[in-house]
C-alpha cells in the first residue's frame, strides 16, 4: 500500500529525515507520533509528492486514491451537503453525463456504476458522516460561508471521508471536534475498509482508533502493533534493554581497557593487548531511546486559598440577544479546590458558560457571584491568536517583569520550554506548541486561584500533555477544563458538568459511560436507519438505564481513586521541602508543619484506600445484579 525506503530530507541542512524506513499494508490504521517538529506534517507532504525527497523513495500502490483534509477549507454559498456529495468527483461526474447520454449501452453502463459506487444512497450516507461530526439536519442545508473556520474544517474532513480514499492522511483531526465528534470518528476509522496514516497526539483516540504506531525520532520511522498505550510500553522495555546492554557494554569496555594499561608494556602481552585495541575500536555505542527531557509547564498556584464559592450562578440565563437565550436555569457553584470537566456538543453553549465564568458575558437573569478577590487565568484559542505576531517571547514576559533582571524573566520564559532558542522569536513564528507555552507562562504569571482551560492541549504533543497533566494535578486552585481529549480530562477533574438542551447539569457517569453513551447513539441512528427490531432496541436502553443506575457508584470509587492520588502526589513534594539544608534550624515551625501533614496525608490514604476496596466491591456487586460486563 505505501512503502517508504531510505527516506532522507533536509531543511536548509538540517537533516529532518536519514534513511527512514516504513511499510503500512492494506488496511492498516497507523497512528504517526513523536515530538513537535520531528516532521511528521513534512512527511505528509512528501507523501502527498508537494515536496521532493532529497533522498530514497516513496511508493504508493498505482492509481491509489489518497484522500487529505487540505488547509484550504470550503467557504463557498454551496450547502454543506452539497460540498460533501462534490468530493465523489466520479459520482458527480457520472451524474451529469447521465444527463446527457443518448446511446442506450452507455446509458446502462452509467447507471450500473453508478449502482455500484451506491450513487442513489449518497445523500444517506453524507448525511450519516455530516451528523457524526456535529451537524444537524437543518445546518446540512445552509452554506458553508454560514460557519467559522473550525467548522468548516469539518465539513472539509466530512467530504474527505465520504469520497472513500483509498488512503486517508490525517493530521490532527479531531483538534476541530468536541468529545462526541471524536468518539464518532474513532469508530469511523476502526471500521473504515480502506487505510489511514494519523498524525494524532490524542493518546485515548490513537489507543481505540489505530491499530498500529509509527514512531518519529531521530529521523527514522519505528513500527509498533497496537495502540498507544502498548506502543509506550514496547518502547520502555527496548529502552530498559538497551539501558542493561549499556552497562554490558560499559563493562566490558573498562575490563578491556584495564587489560590494555595493565600489559601493552609488556613483550609477552603486547599481541594480546593490540588486539583488545581493536575490539574497543569495533566496540559501538548502544543506541539508547531515552527521550530527551520535556520542559515542564509551571502553573503556581495563590499564595493564599478564598473562602468558598469563588463563583455563584443563582437562577442565571445566558444570551447575546434579549430575545434569544442560550442557556438557562444555572445553579452552579465553583469553590476554591475543584476540578471540573464541561462536556457537550459544540454549539450547545459551552463557550457561552466560560465567558459568563470569565465575567466577559454578563447574565439576561439572574444573579453570578465572585469573590471580590478572585484572580482568573484563561486559555482558549482566540487567546493565543491575540498573542502579539511582532514581539517575541522575551517582550512578552518584559511587559509582566518590567523591574526584574534579564536572567529572571529568561528563567521565567526557560520554565516552560522557550529557552534561547525561542525566546527571541517573534510570536508569529514560534510554533502552536510554543505559542501554547507562552500563553501558559503569561496566564499564569498573577498566580490565579481558577484556570479555565478551552481546549489547552490542542497544540502540544503527547509529552507536552504529559507535563500539563503534572502541572494541574500539582496546581492548588480550582481548574475548568473544555477539551476533547479524555485522558486529560480523566487524570486532572473529578466532576463532570454536561451543557445539553439549553442548561448546564452535574453529569454522573464516568467518561467512558459517556463515551459508551455517543456511540450507542450513533449505533441507534444507523440501526434504526436499516429497520433494527424493537427488541434488540428495547434490550440496548435496559443496558443504557442499568449503566446510569450504578453510574453513581462507579463514580464514588472513581472518586477515591482521585483524592488517594491527590493525596500520593503531595508526599513527594512535602519531602522535597523537608529535605532542604538546615530548615529545622532556620523554619522549624514550617518544618515541623510539614512533618504533620505528612504523617496526616499517609493515615488519610490508609482509610481511603479501606473506602476504595470497599466501594469497589459494592460497584462489582452491582455489575454483577444489573447483568453488565
């Protein structure tokens, strides 16, 4: 299907790809990985024959149709539907001559292809693909120029999938979806016949939707079966391996070395010595794959907690017109420690909740409190892309550091990654991962006591998301988070708030009930499409409503799953304090502070991991009642 041999390309000199070696067979789903610039989208475009190998070759199977979302997206007076329907450029080409024909042989040629190609359910089948990435019936029939730039990047990536390529190269794709959207696609991918190429660094979808991993790093490709999470441990053993080869290695090294010191004076020894010479000369270095360390993202917390709720909603309705309202009936409140995550469609109103949290939005009704002190830190897209092009990283921090020292602000900029290097590159041309640094180190410069976060991983690689996971769990206020991306979601919140039909609601199930929820709505639709029977339905909604009766228990393990982590994550940094020299000398009333809520944390994780045994087996218990796997 695709073979790359001996692939090398340089980037004025820079040597991007050497001799890199891949094979993707038929049928394939491979996830493409590795860090921010490593040339993965350069590798699209090779692939794609834009740019020319310096070196090697790339070879696609004859007349394969390849199938990409192009960054020119469609923004034309056509329908969305009829945008989609265009790209089977065969269907559409047949059509019109269909129109026209007059031999009746041809006629019948036409119509039997266009049988074939299952012309006459196109509509269905746009509409089905249309629908799974969050568009509704009536926006089906309005224009493309009707939606914004992410959305059209959707209708691009629908009418990608509907021509069934042969081959699919998708870079990032569900960076423009929500939760739904993304479930919808990973199961579009799964059980996509033909093959696919994804640059993704959405860890739970690259875990669901591939089935193997090519690894970027050090200019060659590395071919791993499985998803994400195998790939990752495949790749800790072959480094645990190496490490002890190493060591093999280095071993043998200083005897041989030893023995040449010891006997190249002598006569008698010196044939033997010369011949330890040469075997320390053949001798290559193992190549070990530690990755190279990953700047961290420092989020400091307030120095000082506020008295709970930070923020109020009592009774609020949410619109931009007096005679259209958004949401409505808000009761929410955010206290000082919590961890929420905001999960819904876009377009059903969470943009519009932030903005009302920020107090850019102000409420139709109602009344939303905050605390006279509350400091809040925001990062949406629209924050990065107000980044000034012109100024670098360096004039960024000097606005927020006028009277600290050049080391200190270029020690602030080096805690999130932008070191010399970056540091002055104007904003415009820093990369979206680097853009997403900046924008981390100035929101959280005023030490805010609540983060919210739109979508905050869109441009990082899986390393990066790593170190942003770290430093939210380490963070000590309270954290909003809207993203797509479900490992970040599972590792950092602890509840789960859902904007559906014109209101914002606690949701009680896990992310996986919820994930479980948008593909069983998505199965209901194409079954109902292809006349399902009502007990096969029947039997789907009492799987549905046991899972949402024993979702509260679930969650309560889940739960304590959390507070048990939180709790872990404290000692190691507790003792990184209780470590520094001389500190029961000279602070010995925090020292000894600290020597408290040590021996505190230890017994409240001691009777929350007795709570989590027991919840867990109430959950088990209650598995097993309800008859679910």
């Amino acid at each position: 299907m695709l073979h790359i041999n001996d692939l090398t390309y340089r980037i004025e000199g820079r040597p991007l790809f050497t001799k890199a070696t891949l094979a993707i067979s038929q049928g394939h789903k491979v996830g493409l990985v590795g860090r921010n610039g490593t040339g993965k989208s350069t590798l699209f475009r090779l692939i794609k024959s834009e740019i020319s190998p310096d070196d090697g070759e790339i070879n696609l199977r004859k007349n394969m149709r390849l199938g990409a979302v192009d960054q020119e997206v469609p923004s034309g007076p056509q329908s969305l539907m009829a945008t989609v329907l265009a790209a089977d450029k065969e269907r559409a080409s047949l059509l019109k001559e269909a129109e026209t024909a007059k031999d009746p042989l041809r006629i019948a040629a036409i119509h039997t292809r266009l049988a074939d190609i299952e012309a006459y359910s196109a509509e269905s089948r746009a509409g089905s693909i249309l629908s799974g990435l969050g568009f509704s019936g009536e926006d089906q029939r309005r224009p493309c120029s009707d939606f914004s730039g992410g959305w059209r990047m959707r209708v691009a990536l629908a009418a990608m999938l509907f021509a069934k390529p042969e081959m699919l190269l998708l870079d990032e794709p569900t960076n423009y979806l929500d939760i739904e959207g993304a479930v919808w696609l990973e199961a579009h991918i799964r059980t996509y016949p033909g093959t696919a190429l994804i640059v993704s660094h959405d860890r739970d979808f690259l875990n669901k939707a591939v089935t193997h991993i090519a690894h970027l790093r050090d200019g060659k490709l590395f071919s791993y079966t499985g998803g994400y999470d195998r790939f990752e441990e495949a790749l800790a053993e072959q480094n645990r391996l190496n490490m002890a080869l190493l060591g093999k290695q280095e071993d043998e090294r200083r005897r041989l070395e030893a023995f040449v010191i010891r006997n190249r004076a002598k006569a008698s020894k010196a044939k033997q010595a010369q011949s330890r010479v040469k075997r320390l000369e053949k001798m290559r270095p193992v190549a070990t794959i530690i990755s190279d360390p990953i700047a961290p993202i420092d989020l400091p917390g307030p120095e000082r907690q506020l008295s709970p709720p930070i923020i109020r909603f009592d009774d609020v309705k949410l619109g931009y017109t007096n005679d259209v309202t958004v949401l409505s009936n808000l009761n929410q409140r955010i206290d000082p420690d919590d961890r929420i995550g905001i999960l819904g469609k876009n377009g059903e109103g969470k943009s519009t909740f932030a903005k009302a949290v920020m107090g850019d939005l102000l409420p139709k009704e109602g009344f939303i409190k905050r605390h006279k002190k509350l400091r809040i830190g925001y990062f949406a897209q629209h924050q990065i892309d107000s980044l000034n092009p012109l100024a670098s990283a360096y004039d960024h921090i000097l606005e927020l550091m006028p009277d600290a020292t050049e080391a200190q602000r270029r020690a602030r900029l080096a805690q999130f990654g932008l070191g010399i290097k970056n540091a002055e590159t104007a904003a415009g041309d820093l990369s979206g991962g680097e853009k997403a640094r900046l924008l981390f180190s100035l929101i959280g410069f005023h030490k805010p006591h609540l983060l919210v976060l739109d979508e905050p991983a869109n441009h990082l690689d899986i390393d990066s998301r790593a170190e942003l996971i770290k430093s939210l769990n380490a963070y000590e206020g309270a954290v909003l988070i809207i993203s797509h991306d479900r490992n970040l979601l599972e590792a950092v919140v602890d509840r789960l708030w859902l904007v559906n039909k014109g209101t914002v609601r606690t949701y009680e199930g896990s992310l996986e009930d919820y994930r479980i929820l948008q593909l069983e709505k998505d199965r209901s639709i194409k079954k109902s499409n292809s006349g399902e029977g009502d007990a096969r339905k029947q039997s789907r909604r009492d799987a549905a409503e046991a899972r949402k009766r024993i979702a509260p228990l679930k969650k309560a393990y889940e739960d304590l799953e959390k507070r048990i982590a939180k709790a872990k994550n404290r000692i190691p940094t507790i003792d990184k304090e209780l470590s520094v020299s001389d500190i029961f000398t000279l602070n010995p009333d925090k020292a000894v502070k600290l020597g408290k809520e040590r021996v505190g944390l230890v017994k409240l994780i001691e009777a929350l991991e007795l709570e989590w045994f027991e919840a867990m087996e109430r959950f088990e218990a209650a598995k097993l009642k309800e008859g679910l796997d």
